[in-house]
C-alpha cells in the first residue's frame, strides 16, 4: 500500500493552510521534502516548499545573533551560567 504520496500532499496542505495563517513550521517544511524525495509532489510545489524553508532559514539566521544577545543581556552570558 503505497501511502506516502497521500501523507506528502496533506503536509503540504497543512503548510499552505498554516502560511496563510502567518504560522511557518521549519520542522514540517523540512519533513516534507525529506517525505517527497523528488517524488510526488509537482514541480512548482516543490520549488515553493524550498523557497519557503531558505526564506525562514535566512530569517532566522538574521534573528539568532540578536537572540543570544539579548538572552545574555537579561540573563547573563553562557559562561557565567552553571550546567543544567
């Protein structure tokens, strides 16, 4: 019973649905091109799933540094912190 064409088109159902919604989800956008390995989703679907995860990737790519920094102005920094 070949099922994954089905579970593939209804994640990317979900992302397109949450998209609208302003939810992105690089978990989910990352599990649907590891579940479509080039397969079962059409062309344009695939190209925009991948433009979707290296937008959020860049994005948060540009948020990270201002996370850390503002974790340790409020925390303090990572070395004067003990181990959990």
């Amino acid at each position: 019973m070949n099922v994954m064409p089905t579970i593939v088109k209804a994640l990317d159902t979900a992302h397109q649905v949450w998209k609208l919604r302003g939810i992105q989800c690089r978990p989910l956008l990352a599990s649907i091109i590891r579940f479509d390995s080039s397969r079962h989703l059409s062309e344009a679907s695939r190209e925009r799933i991948e433009s979707d995860l290296a937008a959020f990737t860049l994005v948060f790519s540009r948020l990270l540094p201002c996370i850390v920094q503002a974790n340790e102005i409020f925390v303090g920094p990572a070395a004067n912190r003990g181990a959990c």
